[in-house]
C-alpha cells in the first residue's frame, strides 16, 4: 500500500509527493497522478513500482502544508490535470444498509417498502456475484465533472438554489482509461460525497438534482488498498468543537455489492471508457448527520477519516447569502 499526494506550488507548479510520515518525498518526473498512472500503463508496470523508484531525496514537512501554512497546497488526490470537464464524477448509492433506510424514512411511511429498500434488497440477493460475472445492477448517479471536486481544506458550497448541504463519508475509486478503452483503478482515497438531503426529501425524484453539488477527495490517494472492511469516523466541526460524530463502517464486508461489481456497471457503458478520461467514483455511505436531523451552518468543518487512508480530510461549509440568480437563455 503507498500513500500519495498531489501538490501545487505558486513558484515551482505541481508536483506528486509520497507520504513518508511526518515528511513528503516528492517524486520527479510526475507532476499528477494522471501523468504517472498513464506512463505506468504504457511501461507495463505497477504504478506504485513507478512512484517508488522515481521518489527523491527531497521531502516537505507535512504538518505544515496540511494545516495551510506552507506556500505549498495540497490538491486534490486524483484529477484530470489539463481537462478537468474529461473526469468523470459519478457514485452508487444504497450500498450500505443505513442509506436505504434513511431514504425509506426519506421517502416512506415504516410500514412502505420503497424503491430504495428494494434497490438494497437487489443488492443483497445479486450484488456480490462469482468472480468475473455481472450481478444486479445498483444505482448510479451524476455529480459532475472535474470542476466539482474539491481538496482537504478547500470549502464545500451550498449555492442560492439549495435547500441544504450535508456530509456523506465514503470511499471513491479513482481511474484512468487506457488507449484501448481498458478501465483501470488508481486508487481509493477518502470522501466527501456532500449532498443536498433536504431538497431530496422534498421528492425521491430530486435525487438526481440533490447530487449535483461540490464534494471533496483526499488528501491521500491509497494505491493497492485493502478495500475488505474500512473503519473510520466522521465528524462536525463547529468553532472548533464537535457537535456531531459517527462510526463508520465501509469495505465490501459492510456493503450489499462487490467493488468489482460495482466498477463493471460504471464501466459496461461504452462512454465511460473514453480513452484518456479520468473518473472518481464514490462507492456509498453508512452514516449521516442528517439522519440526527443536524443543520449544518456556514462554517462549520466536516471531517472525514477512513483507516488506513491516511490523514483525514476536512472541508468546511460555505452557505452562499445571495438572493438565487434567474438564469436566462440568449436566443440566437
């Protein structure tokens, strides 16, 4: 398992470092991931053999640059370097069984059986097939492009349209794909799949516009994860004290699909294998403050951390005050 970070400095531009605790050893040669994962598949070697053997004597102190006080920023851990519009940021949902009975409570009286309980109950009959073959198809979801993904540290925003926004704590699987259209994963890191759940309870049928917000990776990329049972906790932050904080559970031990599974129905469609597209894809949540019915206010800071992904990664809420701006269309 290594550990990597994508850095920009003001002076010296953008630089791939791997983290040697307390310190970051940058690496020549690469200044993304992208541009590292993509000469490892042209060589035909393992990206982390490449990232090893190209690590130099020249390391940062990582406290600083992740606290904010350094000249260098952090990145975020996984992005398309030049066409942020050619990443893909997509997710599945109701993997875990506390986000289908959220959504049943959502959207249902406890008597219902609502489409979300039966999409997890598809899941748990046909979600975790025979190495190699299709399961049962989970739900998928847009959340945009590369301009939506935020770094540790950068604020997630609530725009004047929104009803809400609020955390969800995840995995997401980040890829590349090759010149012949082959899918292949970089790594797992760490996420924040932060969504607008009040305008979603309004009806199950805002879903799909309740997603489209900013969300947050890092600050590590984990390469060649063990993805079997993901422990972590997830907290709120309000001027500097906890309000809020659950345990999560994550990895395909707590979920009703496999990864691979789940990677072969984001895949099977021939406009996800673009050669040359990146894609972060989040994998689902087990835990939410929304559930305890918390309101999060401008300011406050999420905070994510998933062992063994490395530090955890924080983004604090931006509610944006200004009245929602019609948007008119220009006849031509």
């Amino acid at each position: 398992m290594l550990r990597v970070v994508q850095l920009r400095h003001p002076d010296h531009g953008r630089r791939v470092a791997i983290v040697d605790e307390p310190r970051l050893r940058l690496v020549r040669d690469h200044q993304s991931a992208y541009d590292a994962a993509t000469e490892a598949i042209a060589a035909g070697t393992k990206l982390a053999t490449l990232l090893s053997a190209n690590a130099t004597d020249e390391t940062l102190e990582y406290d600083e640059i992740y606290q904010g006080r350094s000249p260098w920023t952090l990145l975020s851990c996984f992005d398309h370097p030049v066409e942020p519009a050619r990443c893909v940021v997509t997710g599945t949902g109701l993997t875990h069984k506390a986000s289908a009975t959220m959504r049943q409570n959502m959207h249902g009286k406890p008597a219902d059986l609502t489409d979300s309980m039966r999409m997890y109950a598809l899941g748990l009959e046909g979600g975790r097939p025979a190495a190699g073959r299709a399961g049962a198809s989970p739900e998928w979801f847009y959340k945009g492009n590369g301009h939506r993904l935020r770094a540790h540290n950068e604020s997630l925003d609530v725009p004047a349209h929104a009803d809400d926004g609020g955390e969800e704590a995840e995995i997401a699987g980040c890829y590349i794909i090759g010149r012949e259209g082959t899918p292949y994963r970089v790594g797992l890191a760490q996420g924040n799949e932060f969504s607008d759940h009040v305008h979603e309870s309004k009806n199950y049928l805002y879903l799909a516009e309740s997603k489209l917000r900013t969300c947050s990776i890092g600050p590590e990329l984990v390469i060649n994860a063990d993805f079997t049972e993901v422990r972590g906790t997830s907290r709120i932050l309000r001027s500097g004290e906890t309000v809020w904080e659950g345990q999560l559970a994550s990895g395909e031990k707590w979920m009703c699909h496999t990864l691979a599974n789940i990677e072969h129905h984001h895949f099977k469609h021939a406009d996800h294998r673009t050669p040359g597209d990146a894609h972060v894809h989040f994998l689902g949540a087990d835990e939410f403050s929304f559930k305890d019915k918390l309101e999060l206010r401008d300011g406050d800071v999420m905070q994510i951390a998933f062992e063994p992904f490395g530090r955890p990664l924080r983004n604090p809420i931006r509610v944006e005050r200004s009245p929602q701006r019609f948007v008119a269309v220009t006849e031509l």
